[in-house]
C-alpha cells in the first residue's frame, strides 16, 4: 500500500504564540473493556506470545494483559521508576542551529505538564514495547493520551476501536501521524516485561506457599484426646479448644490427654530462597545489577559497581530519548504552534560535584576563586579570606 501524501499542516510564527486546536482524538473512539481478573501462569504467558506472534493476525492484547498484571509487583514497580527517574529528572535544554540555548522554549517545555508525561512513555516503549501517544488540546492546553497497547497492532501499523475485532485504521497513513500521533519504540520488540513476567509468577507461586505453610504451621495444632462417643465430653473439649486463645489454661479429665502437634520441619528457606532468586532476576533484567538488596552479601564497593551500572543504563535511555525528541517529538510541536522551527533537544551534563571541590581545594593556593562561582557551585557563601589561618590552602 502507498502511503498518502500529508496534506500540509498550518503552522504558527514566534510572535503568533499560539497552537492549533484539536479536541477531538482516535482514542475517545476506543470502545472501554472490563479488565478479568485471573489466576496467571507460564501456560498464559505462552498463548499471549503464539497470539502475539500470530503471522495472520498479530494481537498483542493478552500480553499487555499479563504486563498490566505482573507490574502490581512491588519491586518490578520499584525497578522501572528508579530507571525512568533519572532519565525523566535529567535538565535538558533546547538549542538553535547555532548552539545557542532558546531559554523562552526551554522554559515552555519545562512549565508544561504533558511534556514530562511524554518523556515517560517514551521509555515505557522500552518495557512495554511499542507505544502510540496521542495529542489532543483543551482549555488548560496540550494533553497526552496513551493509546492502549491492546489496540495497537505495530506490526501492520493498524488501530483497532475494539480489541477483539480484526479491522481498524491504519494510523500510519493518517494525516494526525507525526503530527498528533506520535509513535515511539521497536516494533518488533515486545518489552522487557516479556522475560520479567516468569520470575514475577514464581515469585507469587513461592509467597503463596509459604503464606500457606504459616498458616497451618505457624502456631502448633493442638490435640485434645477424649472419649467421642461421650456427647457430654465432646462438646466440653470443643469449647475449651475454642476457647483457648483466651485463656491459656483449662481443666481437663483424666481419662483425657491435651499435647502440641509437631509443625514443619522447614521454615520456608526453600521458598525465600526462590522469592530472591526472582527478585534478583528482575534487578538485573532492569537495572543491570543488585542494587541495596542483598544486605548479607552486600558491601560499598560493590554497590558503587552497580550503581555506576544503572547510570550507563540510563543514559542510553537518554540518548534514546534525546533521539526520539530531535526526530519525532520537536518536529511535532513545531507544527502544532507550540514552539518555533530548527530547535534541538539536548540534555545538560551533570557535574561531578564532589570530584569538582576537590580540584577546586587543589589549585586555591595558586589563583583565585570567584567566591560568586563558589555559591553557585556549592551553595557556599564566601564574605572574604581569614587573616589567619593553619590550612596551607587558604594563606
């Protein structure tokens, strides 16, 4: 199939200042479906990805299915934030052809609401894979709707109003394609949550038998041995069994013998020791290692390593995302009215501070230090230099 020419797109001036309205959007076309509610396993995971891999009719819609299931998980949740905060907290700065920064845009990026959110589905398509945003505008300005991945099939680039049905639109070849949709991440890849989704049902198989083993063996059964076919004793033994989480004492005949049945041998290392292995398994899957995690194993070296690990994860996320900007992203507000034409998104370089102070101590005896480039770096403020003083740095 050709795609069809896009038919040119109004576009706004500096002194303009404003942005093309569109209040009405594909995904207020979506049909809304109840989300079940069932039991997961490795069977379900295995028919998500034949229905995704389908080469008829790819569907993606039990898998993100199971995605919204398993990121319930609370250390899976923890992992994906810690990983897009320091891509979503990064400065950025918005530049001409020349190199210089343009504050005014800057500043209108930074302001707005939707621009953070989009910068957070951009590395979504990493977890979830492929992710479709639409832009639609109302009173308070531009807002971002993420179009169900359900509905989405990246393959064909087609965008079905219902999950079960079979047609749809091919948004591709919409005049709103990169313009007010916007497309992000591969679509051949199915997220990383795809190989996250084993560890997190056997680490819900593990606590749930462990939660099992503390509730039959966490307090001892008690056993009260009496005549049964005596109703009178029978009953009598009944209510002191029930009665006994009151009161720890009874009466009992002689004819009867009262004693604490032998729990478990095991104290659930078995299931503790699968629950982190599963957790580890995600750790690394995201973060690239363990990081303040295993507190038996762990020491600072070690947590360094892997820090210094999650950061050159993330900033391939940013490189990621600064391309995404430059190519889909800038173009788009460009041709909304939002900002003006020729911008490039780029992120500011984070110093060092610490290593900074200390080169900063190391050449004070031999120049000067502007005491306003102090204040700023370090947040000191410098009135002067003491007459006297035993620090060789400072004479």
């Amino acid at each position: 199939m050709s795609k069809k020419k896009k038919p040119a797109i109004k576009t706004t001036t500096n002194a303009q200042q404003s942005t093309i309205k569109r209040k009405d959007g594909y995904a207020a076309k979506i049909a809304p479906k109840s989300i079940s509610i069932a039991r997961q396993d490795i069977a379900t995971r295995q028919a998500a990805l034949r229905q995704a891999g389908s080469a008829d009719n790819p569907k993606r819609v039990k898998l993100q299915y199971l995605y919204n299931d398993i990121i319930q998980d609370a250390l899976l949740t923890s992992q994906i934030e810690n990983r897009k905060l320091i891509t979503q907290s990064a400065p950025f700065v918005l530049k001409t052809d020349s190199g210089e920064i343009d504050q005014a845009s800057t500043d209108i990026l930074k302001s707005a609401s939707f621009f953070n959110e989009l910068r957070g589905h951009m590395i979504d398509s990493k977890f979830y894979g492929p992710t479709v945003v639409e832009l639609i505008t109302d009173d308070s300005g531009i807002k971002v709707i993420l179009i169900p991945r359900t509905n989405i099939i990246p393959e064909k680039g087609i965008l079905l109003y219902d999950e079960t049905s079979d047609k749809g639109d091919d948004y591709r070849n919409t005049k709103e394609y990169g313009t007010w949709l916007l497309e992000f991440g591969n679509i051949k890849d199915y997220g990383l949550l795809n190989k996250a989704i084993p560890h997190v049902l056997f680490k819900r198989f593990a606590q749930s038998c462990w939660s099992e083993l503390c509730e039959i063996y966490g307090i001892p059964p008690r056993v009260l041995k009496t005549n049964t076919q005596d109703a009178a004793m029978l009953t009598r033994a009944e209510s002191m069994m029930r009665d006994m989480g009151a009161a720890a004492w009874f009466v009992i005949d002689e004819t009867e013998e009262f004693d604490f049945a032998k729990g478990a041998d095991t104290n659930g290392d078995v299931y503790n020791n699968l629950i982190r292995l599963c957790n580890n398994e995600m750790s690394l899957l995201f973060s690239g290692a363990v990081i303040g995690q295993d507190t038996k194993n762990g020491n600072e070296s070690k947590e360094k390593v892997s820090v210094s690990m999650l950061t050159a994860i993330a900033e391939a996320d940013k490189r990621t995302e600064a391309t995404y900007m430059n190519e889909r992203v800038l173009p788009a507000l460009f041709r909304i009215g939002l900002i003006p034409d020729g911008l490039h998104y780029e992120h500011e370089p984070q110093e060092d501070t610490g290593e900074l102070y200390t080169r900063t101590i190391g050449f004070l005896p031999y120049m000067d230090v502007d005491p306003e480039w102090i204040k700023q770096k370090f947040g000191i403020e410098v009135t002067g230099l003491k007459q006297k003083t035993t620090n060789p740095n400072f004479q």
